[in-house]
C-alpha cells in the first residue's frame, strides 16, 4: 500500500511530506523534482507569494545514490515567507466566503480564522507534488505517462480538438500537454490562452477572481487496475475523490462524464473490437477497474475566495456586517490546480498499481 502523509501551515516553517510503501530501486533526480514544484508555483493570475517561494527542498530519506531504498520518503519544503511571519500574528475576524475560515474557526473553536486560514491554504499542495513526483516515477518505469492542461477559465472555453478526441489519442494528448507547458495558464491553445490572461487581468483589477476546468489524461494504463468488488477499492471512486480533495475543485468527471447521461446506450458506450475499440467515451475505466485505454478525467476549480473587492461577511467578535477579509491572493489557479492533479492522479494509479503487482524492489 503507497500512503502518504502532510503537515505544515502556509506561513509556518514549512511543509514535510512522507510517502510510505514505495518499493526499492527507482530513479530519481532532484532536478526533476524541482521542475514538478516549479510547475506548480508558476503560473498567470498567481499572486506575490508565487515569487516569494522558491520550493527549494531536501530529500532527508528514503532515497540512496539516486534511487529509493523502500524505506519511508521524507521531503522538507521549506517556507522563505516564514521569515516574514515570524512572531507575526495577523487575524482573520471576517471570515471569507467560499475559504475554510468560517466552518473551520467554528468546528475548532477559535476566535479567529488564522488557524484555519493556515491549513486550508493550497500551500499544502506543494507537498503533494513532490509527494507524486516519486509515484510518477514509478509509473513511468511501466511506461504509464500523466498529462493535463486547462481548457477553460471562467467563460473563456478554449478552442481544441473534440472531446472525443482528447480522450482516445495518445498523439494527440501528447501534443495538448506540450503546447499547455508553453502557455502561463497551461492552456494548449495559445491564442486563446492570450485571450484567458486579458481576463485574469480584468478580473484581478476589479479585485476578482476566476476559476476553470482542466483536464488530466493517463497514457499506458494496463487492464486491471482498481476493481469492480467494492465501494472502496472502485478505481474511478478513488481517482475521483483524489481529484476533489484539491482545495477549490467542485466537481469531477471520468470520461464523458454528464455528457454521457443525455445519450442513448447506443451511443454512449464503446464497441469492444480488436485490435482497438473506436472510442474511450468511458475514459478508460468500466466497472471501477482500468479497461487499458487512456484514462481521462475533468475537473472544475472554483473561482479564488480571497476577493480584493470583498463579499459580504460578519465581524465574528460582535456578528455585525462587514466586508470579508483581504489580503494578499492568487488570482487564478486552474493551471497549477491541474499539476496538482496529475501528483494526486499518480498517488492514486502507483497504489493500484503496487495492488496487483506487488514487490518490495523494481
Ligand atoms: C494552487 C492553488 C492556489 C490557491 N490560491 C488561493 C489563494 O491565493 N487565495 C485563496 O483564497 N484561495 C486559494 N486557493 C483556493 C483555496 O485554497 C480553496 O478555495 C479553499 O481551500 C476552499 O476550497 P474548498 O471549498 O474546495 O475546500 C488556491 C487553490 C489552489 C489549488
Ligand atoms: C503559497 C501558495 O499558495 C497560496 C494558497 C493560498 C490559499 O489561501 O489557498 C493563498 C496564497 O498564499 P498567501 O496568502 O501567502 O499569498 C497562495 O499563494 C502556494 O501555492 O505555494
């Protein structure tokens, strides 16, 4: 079993993550790790602290001259923006709307929401993707290969291959991932990417924000991954609920997803052939078990709560109106929600993968 674990606050000392159950022997380089957490920093819409991080981070186990040991993984990110927080304490008596701030305060019991606006923060993906950076590498020795790109923000859909096509063609998915690396918003469609950053712009000078949807696609996956036994073990439930756990993902689908419930039977699912079946509506998973086609997931990101030009809120000290807290955000996020994705897509594929393979060393 391939589990894992996080701590750390966004202005706090750092992030730690330990990922457990990795096998002995595979590959891996600080350089490209490096470039997974620079992915995930980068990006148009995000805010200062995108420029304040570095992602510098070390490797304190689990790996020996270049490969894993099998031993648990421990990696330190450290936070440069702690030098700036230490002995700092900036509260949050307005809780923003769509953040963690008012639940959380509530069920924990603060005064404030500092504590909570701390963990809620999307910091903590940080961890994540150097987190999956050790699972892509072991998928990657199976020759399972992850991409994704965004394909819209807010109202702005960009224009791209059909669907249809997006979810069955390896050469396609291949060539939408490099072309989203060249954009700022991971968009495959350059121009139109240049049309969703003038939005970024509009909204961020009327102190709004945005969200949108991205798209993840699994090359190389066997037959036979999750299964069909129980709720639990369901690879689609379990790639699904990864996805949402992202902080702002709203919804998730696998395949053609809602599309597919205003089609015919006829028409939504996929003929079973040799040496290749015509279509992947189901997006490669049939019964909670991969079908070996590409796996292919969508997801929306809600728009950042943290507003300049404030919703509505209340004071919690005295339950009076008032602005919601502002302070320093991130704009958009769509595109490193998507690298985020693609860590929490490997997590979820090692883990069945080390299911029916097992092995203590590969
Ligand atoms: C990469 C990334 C960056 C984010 N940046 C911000 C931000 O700067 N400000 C903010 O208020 N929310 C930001 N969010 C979103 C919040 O973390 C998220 O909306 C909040 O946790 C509540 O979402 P939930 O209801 O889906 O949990 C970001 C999310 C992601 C994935
Ligand atoms: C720090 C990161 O994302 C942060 C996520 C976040 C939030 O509220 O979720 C708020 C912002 O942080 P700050 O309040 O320091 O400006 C983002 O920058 C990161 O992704 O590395």
């Amino acid at each position: 079993m391939l589990r894992f674990l996080t701590a750390g606050e966004s202005h706090g000392q750092g992030l730690v993550v330990i990922l457990e159950g990795m096998p002995a022997g595979i590959e891996v380089n600080e350089e490209e790790l490096s470039k997974e957490l620079s992915r995930r920093r980068k990006g148009y819409g995000r805010g200062a602290r995108a420029n304040i991080e570095k992602d510098d981070f070390s490797i304190v186990s689990g790996v020996l001259n270049g490969k894993t040991t099998g031993a648990p993984i421990c990696v330190l990110i450290p936070n440069k923006d702690y030098e700036n927080w230490k002995g700092k304490y900036v509260p949050i008596y307005a809780p923003r709307p769509g953040h963690a701030d008012f639940p959380g305060m509530i069920k924990y019991g603060f005064e404030d929401c500092r504590p909570i606006a701390e963990r809620a923060s999307a910091r903590e993906t940080a961890a994540r993707v150097a987190c999956g950076y050790f699972a892509k590498k072991l998928l990657q020795k199976e020759g399972i290969k992850i991409f994704s790109w965004v394909v819209s923000i807010g109202e702005i859909e960009a224009n791209l291959p059909p669907i249809e096509e997006r979810m069955s063609k390896v050469d396609v998915v291949e060539k939408l991932f490099q072309l989203a690396e060249l954009s700022e918003v991971r968009c495959p469609n350059l121009e139109d990417s240049e049309r969703m950053k003038k939005l970024i712009d509009q909204a961020k000078e009327k102190g709004d924000t945005l969200g949108g949807i991205f798209e993840v696609a699994v090359v190389g996956v066997p037959v036979g991954l999750g299964s069909h036994v129980h709720w639990d073990r369901r690879l689609d439930a379990r790639l699904a609920a990864s996805i949402m756990s992202i902080p702002g993902v709203k919804g998730v689908e696998i395949g053609l997803g809602f599309q597919l419930a205003k089609l015919f039977g006829s028409e939504a699912h996929d003929p079973i052939q040799k040496p290749k079946r015509p279509t992947n509506k189901a997006g490669g998973i049939e019964g909670g078990i991969s079908n070996g086609e590409i796996i292919f997931i969508r997801a929306a990101m809600k728009p950042i709560p943290t507003l300049a030009n404030p919703l509505p809120s209340i004071d919690v000290r005295n339950d009076q109106p008032c602005p919601a807290h502002v302070e320093r955000s991130d704009v958009c996020a769509v595109g490193s929600a998507a690298v985020v994705a693609e860590a929490m897509v490997a997590l979820v594929l090692a883990d069945a993968l080390l299911e029916v393979k097992g092995g203590d060393r590969w």
